[in-house]
C-alpha cells in the first residue's frame, strides 16, 4: 500500500509540475564566453539584451579585457569565441567584421573646437610637441596654453592598434621608430586600462589628449578634435563621416571584409575608422555551438538595428551578406 501511495503521490507532483511549465520539458541552459575588445562593447552588451528576450535560454558572458586579450583567451581555449578590432589572420578562425566605428582624440581643453593635422598628431604623440601653445597648433588654435599630457591605453588594446596603423600611415617617423600593434613602446604619455579608463584619464587631466572609440567620448562628454582628412578637409568623426570612411572602400571590403578604412581619400570621410571583428572557431560543437551560430546570426543580420543610436555604424549590406556566407562556412557537429 505505501509503495502505491508514494508511486501516486510522485505522479501528482509530476503532473503539477508540468502543468506549471506549460507542458514542456525544463530545457538546459547554454552558457557562452565571449572577451575581447572594448571599442565595441555598449554595443555587444545590447545584442546580448535583446537576444536574450527571445533566447532566454542561452547565456551570454561578455568581457571587455581587450583585443589582445581576448585573442589569448580564445587560443588556450578559455573562452568560445572572441572579438577584436585588429584583423586576425589564422586558419584556425573565421572572422567577421561586425560593426564600423570610430577612433577619435578625446581632450580636456578651455575650447570647443580644436583642428589638428596628421603631423601634428603623429608629433604630440612622438612627444615632440609639448605645449598647446607650440606654433603649429597655434596657427589652427590660437589662445590655447598649457601643457599637453598624452593619454593612451596601457593594456593589449584593438584599439591602439587603430590608432598607430594611421599613424603609421601619416607619418614616416612613427611608421620607422614605433609602428603599429596592440602594444607600443609610447615615447610619451601615461596609460589608461580599457577606452573607458583612457576616457576617464582625459575627464580628470586639464590639457590632456587621448585616443578613444567615439562612443566612449560622447558617452563621457568629451570634447574630439576635428582631424584632417586625405582630401585636405577638417572633420569631426559622426555617423555620415564614418560612412563616408567605409564606402569609400567597399571595392577593398569586397574582395577582403578585413581590408583596413583608414586615411580614405573621400572629402567626407573622418580619416581614423575600422571595422571591429568578432573570431570565431572554423568548427563549433553541441548545444553550445549552436546557440553560438544562431547568435550571430541574429546580430549580423538583426543587431546592425542597433549600432546607430550607440554611435557605431551599421555594416553596408555586401558586407552582412558576406558575413553571413562566412557564418555559413562554419561547420557544426552535434
């Protein structure tokens, strides 16, 4: 008699419990690691919210440790796919861009306006030019004092990488003594860990100057100078700037969706632009690897919705439909 007793009462808690979860089995939650750069962090952390309403299933960790870092995270296998904005060239991975943005110099200056000139930049940041008050920044700025401090990123940074691939561009003299990476030997400066902690140096530094992504810089209220393009004009980066940047190079992103947008040639275009990546395994397994896919899916095609608002610009349609044949190279074994 106990033992119907029990074998009863085991079925009634059953059936209450299914009826509580509408009459479907407790599906097993998917977690997923994600690391790497900061530039375009608000913006994966928006994807990761909004998948998550439908998806609620599969959890998303996102960690802004920066390009370099994540890259490393993802080789020792300590997390399932990274970002960066440095291009990774490795057989090992697919890698797609996901968003464009912008890499502007952030300062903390009595001015609304400040003009500056590759040369120029290239020469505050060699440390040649110390002062704000120096001739050649004066001829564009006059009235400007101080000082000038450098800021940069002391940690493994996409961002930096960025940032020195222009100047390597613009300047002969720091194409030959530093050169372009994830890290410099900077000849001047102090350093700030992520863009938010470069952002937050340059909001506590009177006469400071910095790189940051452009978000970062409107997301703290930071003033950004006006740079001169390739065609000669002085432009702020924005959305239209930006864009004029990325499809001036669409020829180049076609035949290579890594190929660098920066010092285009176009008289709109604000010159210190890239397109941010995520790295991907050419293989992905299970559960896992599947929620992975159908993420990305979702914010290559759905997730561009949202770029815009955070001050990034969407990818141009040949490069979604070119993300989305590489997401398709992918292989997923169950």
């Amino acid at each position: 008699m106990w033992l119907r007793n029990l074998i009863a009462s085991l079925y009634a808690t059953a059936l209450v419990l299914l009826l509580i979860s509408g009459g479907n089995p407790t599906k097993e939650v998917v977690s997923v690691r994600w690391a790497g750069a900061s530039f375009p962090y608000p913006l994966y952390m928006t994807w990761i919210k909004e998948y998550s309403k439908t998806n609620p299933g599969v959890i998303i960790d996102y960690q802004s440790v920066g390009s370099g870092a994540g890259i490393r995270l993802l080789n020792e296998g300590r997390i399932d796919f990274a970002a960066s904005d440095m291009p990774l060239y490795d057989e090992r991975y697919v890698v797609i861009p996901s968003v464009t943005g912008a890499v502007v110099l952030a300062y903390n200056l009595p001015c609304d306006e400040l003009k500056l000139t590759p040369d120029i930049v290239a020469d505050i940041f060699l440390g040649k030019i110390k002062r704000w008050d120096d001739p050649r920044i004066a001829e564009l700025n006059p009235g400007l004092r101080g000082d000038i401090t450098v800021v940069h990123r002391s940690d493994g940074s996409g961002t930096t990488y960025v940032f020195t691939s222009y100047l390597s561009i613009v300047s002969e003299e720091w194409n030959k003594t530093i050169g372009r990476g994830l890290v410099v030997g900077w000849p001047v400066g102090v350093g700030g860990k992520g863009n938010e902690g470069v952002a937050a140096t340059i909001m506590q530094t009177p006469g400071s100057i910095g790189y940051v992504e452009y978000t970062y810089a409107v997301q703290a209220g930071l003033k950004t100078a006006l740079i001169r393009n390739k065609a000669g004009n002085f432009v702020r980066a924005n959305e239209t700037t930006a864009k004029a940047a990325v499809s001036s190079f669409m020829k180049e992103l076609k035949a290579d969706p890594r190929a660098p947008i920066l010092n285009s040639g176009d008289e709109k275009a604000y010159p210190i632009c890239s397109n941010t990546y995520i790295v991907i395994p050419k293989q992905l397994r299970g559960d896992k690897g599947r929620a992975i896919l159908d993420f990305l899916r979702w914010a290559i095609k759905y997730g561009q919705a949202y770029a815009t608002t955070l001050g990034y610009v969407p990818l141009p349609d040949e490069l979604v439909e070119a993300d989305e044949k590489l997401l398709e190279g992918i292989e997923w074994i169950p």
